[in-house]
C-alpha cells in the first residue's frame, strides 16, 4: 500500500519524526498528537499518515483508522463519561476559508471539561 507524503508538510514531518511533538497513538494508518496551541487541555490532532489536503482526498481505509482511535483517546483522557459534563468537540476543518491553516488533514479532539473552557 502506496502512502502519499510531503516533504514540505509539516505534518508530514511529524509523522516521521523530523520535527518533535507528543505523540498519543500511533497506528498503521494515522498519528495522533497534542496541539501545539491548545484551546483546552488535552486538545488533540489525529491525523491520516496519507498525506492529502482535504477529507476527500483521503483513501477510506485510512480515514477509517480514525473514529476507533479517537475513541481509545477518549478513554485516555478520562472523557467517556455519560453525563452533560465532561465532553468533547471532534471536528476538521477544510480550506483557508473554513478556518484550515495545515493543509494536511487532521482531526482536532478538544475536551470540554467546564463549560467557559475550549473554542466551542
Ligand atoms: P487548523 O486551523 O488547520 O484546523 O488547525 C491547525 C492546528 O495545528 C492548530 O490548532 C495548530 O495549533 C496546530 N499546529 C500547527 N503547527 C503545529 C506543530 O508544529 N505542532 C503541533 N503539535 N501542532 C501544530
Ligand atoms: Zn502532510
């Protein structure tokens, strides 16, 4: 299985290990890390290892990685719980104009454990 990469992507970089971040879980198809600038603590990127720009560009079985790892994180963050608080933001943004900056798609995991903390 062929994996589309960017020399230039930052991302990219990251997966490979060229530039440091705090890994979470690493899996055949996908890296997950936390944000360099957190909107709330434990705010995590999960990314694809295919590197494409957008959610369309991404073959299914690497998207498909995706869903079953954010759940472990979940875990791991102490955020399954079945109650109004805590909770989680999951959401991915594609294009300048709709907020993306990394052309690499990622995921962003943003945990809501009060309700005057995160973006959303
Ligand atoms: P976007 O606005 O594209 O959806 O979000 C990009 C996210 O990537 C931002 O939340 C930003 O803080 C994060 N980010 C950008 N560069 C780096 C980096 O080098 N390391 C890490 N860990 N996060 C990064
Ligand atoms: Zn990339």
């Amino acid at each position: 299985a062929s994996v589309a990469h960017d020399a230039a992507c930052i991302f990219c970089k990251i997966i490979k290990g060229e530039i440091p971040s705090f890994k979470l879980i690493e899996t055949k198809y996908s890296f997950s890390f936390l944000d360099i600038q957190p909107t709330a603590r434990g705010h995590i990127l999960v990314i694809p290892k295919y590197h494409g720009a957008k959610l369309h560009n991404i073959p299914d079985e690497h998207l498909s990685d995706i869903l079953p790892v954010t759940k472990k994180l979940v875990k791991l963050l102490d955020l399954d719980i079945d109650d109004d608080v805590p909770g989680y933001n999951f959401l991915q943004n594609n294009g300048k104009i709709a907020h993306q900056e990394v052309k690499h798609v990622h995921f962003h995991l943003i945990p809501k454990r009060d309700k005057d903390t995160g973006l959303i």
